[in-house]
C-alpha cells in the first residue's frame, strides 16, 4: 500500500486526530510574543473552568478567585500525587460524560501508582500531538513508525498502540518490549532491517539495548531510517550515543507522561522545546528541607477539561532555560534533570523485565501511597510499601501468582511495609532496582 493511500485511509479514520494536528502545526506558525499571549489565555479558562465544573478546585480554588482580584498563578495551590490518589472522583469535571470516561494508571518515575480519567478525546489529541512531535524529523503521515514499547497494557487492543488493521492503515507496527533475551533483541534488530522503518520510538533502555546488539554483530539498518524517539525514562547521553552510532540518525528525546503527554520534544538542532499550546510548565526551585538541588518541574494541562490537572508535581526535574532555537519553532526552551532512573530486573533464564511491568502489578490498590521493587538475588524480589493499611492474602497470592507466570517460576516475594522509602544520594526516588544497581547503591549508601 503507498504511503500516499495509507495517509488518505488514516484521515478517514481519523479525523478528529488530523483535526488536532492542523490546529497544533497553525498554531506553531505564531510568533514567540503570540504564542506566550495565546498560552496565558488558555491558562485562565483552565483556572476558570476547573474552579466552576469540579468539586475539587471549587475547594482549592474557588476561595482565591472569589476575591475580585485573581492572585498570580505561581501562588495556586500545587496539586500533588497523594491529592490526585485521594481525590480522583472529584477532579473528575461535572461536564465529564461517565459513560464515555475511562481509567488509566501509571506508576510514573516516583513509584506512587495513579489512577487518571481520560476519554477518546484525550487521546485522539495526545496521538495529534505525537504526531506534530514526529514531523520535527521530517517524516510525514503514511511513513513507516516502528514501536519499542515497555507498558503491556499499551501493547493490546484498545491500548495506545494497538494492532491489527488500523494500525497497518497507519504504518505503524509496535513490539511488546516489557521482557526480553539476548536472543529476542537480535530478532528485533533483524525486524527493523526488513521492516524498513522511517522512524523508531520506544523506552530509552530498550532502544539503548537494540543498539547494542546491532553494534555488537555489524547488522547493518535501513537507509530509510530518520530519526529516533527516545521517551519514557532519562535518556543518557552515552545511550544516545550508542543509538546514533547504531542506527545512523539522530535521536530526539521526548518528555510527557500519561496523565499529561506530550509536554517537550527535540527538535532537529537538539533542543528541547516545551508545546506551550498543550501545557504551561513551571520549573521550581526545591525547599531546603527536601534535601535535593534540582528543580522540580510542575505542569498545567491547558487542553484537558475532563479532569483538569493545575500545578501538578510530575515528579520530574528540570529547569526552564532563555533564549530562542535556530530551529524556527516558537516555542521555548527546557532542559531535562535525571528524574527516571529505573533498572531492569534479570531472571535466572536470562529474561530481563522492563520497569513498567512492575508499575501495572499494584495498579487498583487504593491503600498503596509509595512503592519500590528491589531485586536481592535471581529469584528472590523485595516489595516496599509505604501503605495506609496491609495487603489482604488474596491480593498478595494474586501479585506471587504474577511473578510466578510472567517473571520465573521460582520467583519468591517479600513485602516490608515502611513509614517511607528513602531516596538515593541523589535525591532521587528509584521505584525499580535490579541487582546490578543495587549492589552499587549499598556501596554507596542507602537507596
């Protein structure tokens, strides 16, 4: 199928998400001062609506806009993850139809499982705003993308990427990448070269290792190949180079999150650029008493009127940086902190499990404020728990009986439960450590 019929069959499909697209790539034709003025607009109707149409900001915001004279925005309250976990229903908007709305989790890079409401709405712009992303490499609608994908649940039907004819129409095949060997990473190698993709996106880890494989055996990958899209976790730098090196493109780090996608992308120059048309982003300086140096970055969803997120702590750090891209884009510019570090956790049998596995395990228990998985030996995990009551049997044999199907047979579990889970020297929390990681983080000190 050409690319030029498979574009015109994905736009018939669609067409809300094309509608998206032509909106967002209008709105990157703005100058700098337009642009700034137009996000400021759309950050106060999001302020408006969330303090009129949810139960929550009524709460939280509803006494400070009451006054006549509307504070500044960087005295809101900030939203937390505790908030989110404890007070769901009531972010949820009243304008949300319940019979359309639907729920996803995420364990994000600081180890508190979240649930989050979203409907097709929300997705068919955050898959627009993937798309934008995607043209800064130059590749176009119709192009071949292949996916590396760690989250199982996005890997099924009905998921993020899912499969089958749509996503054929679309030229887009996606890999369940959340566990795999040695040998499975060459197989994949060996896909990309007769898959002759345009572009390659995945988890930083998984890319990195591909890479490796086809480095370390001289296969050779297609010309067709433009660019690289790193997201999910912090992409190192010896990682990108490693993918440069392998796959003869450049590489583009992307940041977003479920709850909030699609907040910064690379451009071709190799900055990172915020899409103040999606998000208004904060860089915050932490409080002394928190013991870290990085700023932690907060973020505002000015699209997102079904569960309006204002100032939510993402967990992530970074800082906002001056100055204009030679690139030609609008938008301004960010610099990414360390803030995803996670590791992979290696079985007996040689399978190794990405992160994201473990994030799905406790997705649903209400009780779970905080978690970390460390991995002591081969076949032996410990699950730290900072939880506002213990996991019933029934929910304990359901995770053993996890581990027992999809990581090894002999796989035992042990839960501490913890006033809290410390931070590495870093200031980092780490909701994953394998064995390797952890050896060293006792040499250094407590994780």
């Amino acid at each position: 199928m050409s690319e030029r019929l498979r574009h015109a069959l994905h736009r018939w499909r669609y067409p809300q998400r094309y509608a998206h697209l032509n909106q967002l790539l209008k709105t990157q034709t703005l100058d700098r001062t337009q642009l700034l003025a137009e996000q400021q607009r759309d950050l106060a109707d999001i302020v408006a609506f969330a303090a009129t149409h949810t139960p929550y900001y009524a709460e939280t915001l509803g006494p400070l806009l009451s006054g006549g004279h509307p504070p500044t925005f960087n005295v809101l309250p900030i939203l937390k993850k505790d908030d989110v976990i404890c007070r769901l229903d009531d972010l949820l908007a009243h304008t949300a139809d319940r019979s359309q709305v639907k729920t996803g989790h995420t364990g994000g890079s600081t180890g508190k499982p979240l649930a989050f409401y979203y409907d097709d709405a929300k997705h068919e712009l955050m898959r627009a705003g993937m798309m934008r992303s995607y043209r800064l490499s130059g590749w176009r609608p119709g192009q071949k993308i292949l996916n590396f994908w760690g989250a199982r649940q996005d890997v099924v039907p009905g998921g993020v990427f899912g499969s089958g004819l749509f996503d054929f129409i679309a030229a887009e095949h996606t890999l369940a990448a959340y566990e795999y060997t040695e040998a499975q990473l060459v197989e994949w190698a060996r896909f990309i070269q007769s898959y002759r993709p345009v572009l390659l996106q995945g988890y930083a880890s998984v890319l990195s290792e591909v890479a490796r494989v086809v480095i370390e055996n001289n296969l050779p990958m297609p010309k067709t190949l433009i660019g690289v899209y790193s997201t999910a976790e912090v992409l190192t730098d010896s990682q990108r180079q490693r993918m440069q090196q392998a796959f003869r493109c450049k590489v583009f780090n992307q940041y977003g999150s479920r709850e909030i996608p699609n907040i910064a992308c690379e451009c071709l120059l190799g900055n990172m650029h915020v899409f103040t048309d999606m998000v208004y982003l904060e860089s915050v300086a932490p409080e002394k008493a928190a013991g870290e140096s990085d700023n932690r970055l907060l973020v505002t969803s000015l699209t997102n009127r079904l569960m309006p997120m204002i100032r939510y702590d993402i967990g992530d750090s970074g800082r906002l940086l001056n100055g204009e891209c030679g690139c030609g884009l609008p938008f301004p510019l960010m610099e990414m902190g360390m803030c995803r570090h996670n590791d992979h956790i290696h079985t007996s049998g040689g399978k190794r499990l990405h992160p994201a596995y473990f994030n799905r395990l406790l997705a649903g228990l209400k009780q779970v404020r905080q978690y970390q998985w460390v991995q002591r030996a081969p076949d032996r995990i410990t699950l730290n728990l900072v939880a506002a009551e213990r996991l019933d049997e029934a929910a304990l044999a359901t995770l053993q009986a996890h581990l027992h199907r999809d990581v090894d047979a002999r796989m035992t579990l042990e839960v501490n439960y913890l006033d809290e889970i410390p931070r590495t020297r870093s200031g980092k929390h780490r909701f994953v450590i394998g064995m390797a990681a952890d050896a060293a983080e006792n040499r250094m000190g407590p994780v």
